[in-house]
C-alpha cells in the first residue's frame, strides 16, 4: 500500500503534502472537507484530474484530519494505491429515517461477497438513524464482518451533510466500501472518556431515535433543567451533555448525542435508538479523559491489528469531543500517534457520530456517539 496526501484552501488552492507520485495508479481517494467546498463540482474535478483512475469517496466534516492537525474549512485528500486488495462501493439514497435499516441491509447484501474482509461506511449526519443503519447492517451480515465508519458532519451547526462519490457532494447519501483479499489486515478500536452523573432516569415514551419521555416528563423540559444556561444554545450545547444508554441485558452503556429539539411537543431526536423502558444518564467530560479514551481506542485498534504496524489510520472523531477539547483537540491526535507509531498516513474528520465494534476482535458494530474511533489497515 502506498498513500499520497494533499490539502485544499481557499488561500492556497491544493498543495501536495507528500510526494509518492501515485497518479494515474491510485486506486481509491478518501476526501473529507468542509460542506460548502466539497458541493463545489471543480474541487472534484482536480482531485479527479490527479487521480484519473480512482474512485473518490467522502464526506463533509466538523473538522478534518491530516495527519496531527485538525482544519475547519479544508479538504483533505489522501490517495491510495494498493498492491493486492480490491474494492468495491455501493450507494444508498436515504428518503426517510424510517429507511435506515434497509439503507444498511441493502449496503451490506452490495458488498456482502467472496473474500471480503471489512465494510467502512461513511453516512449522511443528519436524515438518519445510526443505530438502525448498524442494524441492518449487521442482520445482513450476521456477525461474520466488521465494519468501521461514521456519520458526516457540518461543524456545530446540524444544517446539512453531504456526502461524495465521485461528483460533488450531495444530501441523503450512505456509502459503503468493501474490502476484498488475504492481504489486507484490519484494526479497529472506539472509546471515549465521558463521565455519567445523576440518577438514572427510565425512558418511559420513545420511538426509534425521538424521545419524548424521561421518569414520566418531558424529556427536552427536564434536559433543559439540567442544561441551566447552556440550554439557550441548543441543539448544539447538548454535544456538551450527551446520554449514557444502558445496552439491554449488559453491563454495558454507549452514548446518545442530540441531533435536533422539538419546541412544540417536548421531543428529541438522537443520533440512534434510545429505546422504551431502558435507562439513561447524562454525561460531562473534561479533556484529559477525553484525551484518555483516545489513547485506549489507539491501543484497541492495535490490538485487533494483532500489533502490527499499520499502513494507514482513519480517524472519526465526534464533534463533541471537538468542543470540549477546544485548543487543546490535537492532542488527541497526538497521542494517537505516540501509540500507532509514525509510519502510519493519518487522515480522517470530526462526525456526528461513529460506526465501530465494541470489542477488539467483534464484529458486531455499533453506533457510538462522543468517542474517537480508529481503524487501521495494514496490507502484508
């Protein structure tokens, strides 16, 4: 595997970052960015030009990483030449939320063929439901693949998404990616560094991703008491005060994050599933944890990499994570390089949410929200 980057600005236009000259032999171009960019056809068209041959994947961001360095109104570009893996990419338009399930069972039955040995999936941020999406995914696949990703972002301001796939960007989107052959070894890992507090509180009225009711009140009335100030600035301030889910029949919890707020009937519509009858906490951070949960999913994705030095990390991040870490948001990308070594290409984007196994070795995804979640490939 041989890798190539680039970064796109208003300033300076493209400049190349490394020089492996792969050209007319990239195979496939990963290319996270700012919204309003990648919506630009001729951005495309000189990534295109670079990369005759590649496909060209990717998503709007709320931050983009290369390599320790976090940008907000970039696009990063890393090329891509493998020596003996194949791939292929499916697409899903989304109309609906009450599609995501079929969305990910669709994605997954593409791509679900011989010698596949990992599904990245990158997704619209916003018209979806991640929890059914991995659900889909996962009855089509039953456990036998693992499967990494995330959700697009658009900063902190929850507008609008878009997704690439070889043009410019567009809404309503969901990619898949699958990776084919013997020589491609896959690493992965997801943690945060949230700490819960309060009581818990039983989700007495839900459906799907909306809550409506937490202890018998209106769920947005008794989050708004909790966020005392911080409540004026919602949807986005409530990136600051996830939920902690407790899984069904398990010790343990993943994290909610609050997509949107109905005024008018008390509702809150999640990044996934907070289902009827479990329990939730809400959740603070600080930055050294923070920091922490990415040290631990560094060492994870190690781990399930079996300790090998990979070739390339892809980095998802949550938007959450971006604000509470604030000037100090690279040093999560910092200590990921100190764990993974320096000869990994580092690239990657701040998301609205992340798609990983809970478990080194599991191939049962899930959407997480408020972690870092890396993968790692190595082909041998």
């Amino acid at each position: 595997m041989k890798t190539e980057q680039s970064i796109y600005s208003e300033a300076n236009g493209w400049e190349l970052k490394s020089e492996s000259h792969l050209g007319e032999t990239a195979q496939l171009v990963f290319l996270f960015g700012n919204k309003n960019l990648l919506k630009i056809q001729q951005h495309i068209d000189s990534v295109r030009k670079a990369y005759p041959s590649a496909q060209i994947v990717g998503c709007s961001t709320s931050g983009e990483i290369y390599q320790e360095e976090v940008f907000n109104q970039n696009i990063v570009a890393t090329a891509i030449w493998f020596e003996k893996t194949s791939f292929e990419i499916a697409s899903q338009y989304i109309h609906s939320m009450e599609d995501s399930f079929s969305v990910g069972e669709k994605l997954a039955a593409s791509l679900d063929k011989e010698n596949l040995v990992h599904i990245m999936i990158f997704s619209e941020g916003l018209n979806i439901n991640g929890s059914e999406l991995t659900k889909g995914i996962n009855a089509q696949l039953r456990n036998r693949i693992a499967v990494t990703g995330g959700l697009a972002g658009d900063q902190d301001s929850f507008s609008e998404t878009v997704l690439v796939h070889n043009n410019a960007g567009v809404k309503n989107l969901v990619l898949g990616i699958g990776f084919y052959g013997d020589h491609l070894k896959v690493g992965y890992g997801s943690m945060g560094g949230w700490d819960s507090f309060g009581v818990d509180r039983e989700v007495t009225l839900s459906k799907g991703n909306i809550l409506y009711e937490l202890d018998g009140q209106p769920a947005l009335e008794l989050y708004k008491r909790y966020l005392g100030d911080h409540a004026a600035n919602l949807p986005a301030s409530a990136l600051l005060f996830p939920l902690s889910l407790r899984l069904p029949d398990s010790d343990i919890a993943i994290v909610r994050t609050v997509l949107s707020i109905n005024e008018s009937d008390g509702s809150m519509v999640f990044a996934g599933d907070i289902p009827q009858g479990e329990y939730v906490r809400l959740m603070k951070a600080n930055a050294d944890k923070l920091i922490d949960g990415a040290n631990d999913a560094a060492e994870m994705s190690k781990i399930s990499l079996r300790y090998s030095e990979a070739d390339l990390a892809i980095l998802i991040s949550c938007v959450g994570r971006k604000l509470v870490l604030k000037q100090r948001v690279e040093e999560e990308l910092e200590i990921i390089r100190e764990v993974i070594g320096e000869k990994p290409t580092v690239t990657g984007f701040y998301s609205y949410g992340e798609i990983c196994p809970l478990k080194p070795f599991d191939e049962h995804c899930e959407l997480h929200n408020q972690t870092m979640t890396i993968t790692l490939f190595k082909e041998l």
